[in-house]
C-alpha cells in the first residue's frame, strides 16, 4: 500500500494515474488540490476521467469518502467538471 492508496477514495488505478502526475503523497495531492489534479490527469489521458473521479479526489484531500462531500461543494465541482467539458 502506498502513502496514496491509504487516502479515502485512492485505490489503485487512480494512484497511478497521480503518481504518472507526479503526485506521490498525500501533501502534494493536498497542495495542487482535486481540480487541478483532475486537468492534468486529463491531460495525459482523458479516458476514465469523470465527475465521480473528482469528487474522489476531493474526498481524499479531506479525508472523508467522496459521497459524503457537502452538496454545496459537489456542486462547485460539478460546475468545475462541466466547464472543462465544454471546452
């Protein structure tokens, strides 16, 4: 188990897909934060990129498991999600 994979919400697909970013700990994850996290994972490869990932990352930057995020911030980033869609 790596220091990712402990984190609520991280298996092992998405650790990879963060350690590919160059995301190895739970404080860098903390630090670049779940939307910038999610832009460079789509960056690199888009496919399996989807709202539940984001919200699992910031489930995971605040230690909780993602569907028990606030509504107003599923929300937020929701629209985030839906911004980078139109695009």
């Amino acid at each position: 188990m790596t220091q990712l994979t402990s984190m609520p919400n991280i298996g092992s697909t998405l650790s990879v897909k963060l350690e590919k970013i160059g995301v190895t700990s739970k404080e860098m994850l903390e630090d670049l934060g779940s939307e910038n996290a999610i832009i460079r994972i789509a960056t690199l490869d888009n496919r399996g990129v989807c709202i539940n990932m984001l919200y699992a990352l910031e489930g995971a930057i605040q230690g909780i498991r993602w569907n028990s995020l606030s509504s107003e911030r599923k929300a937020e980033l929701l629209d985030f999600f839906n911004s980078l869609s139109s695009k």
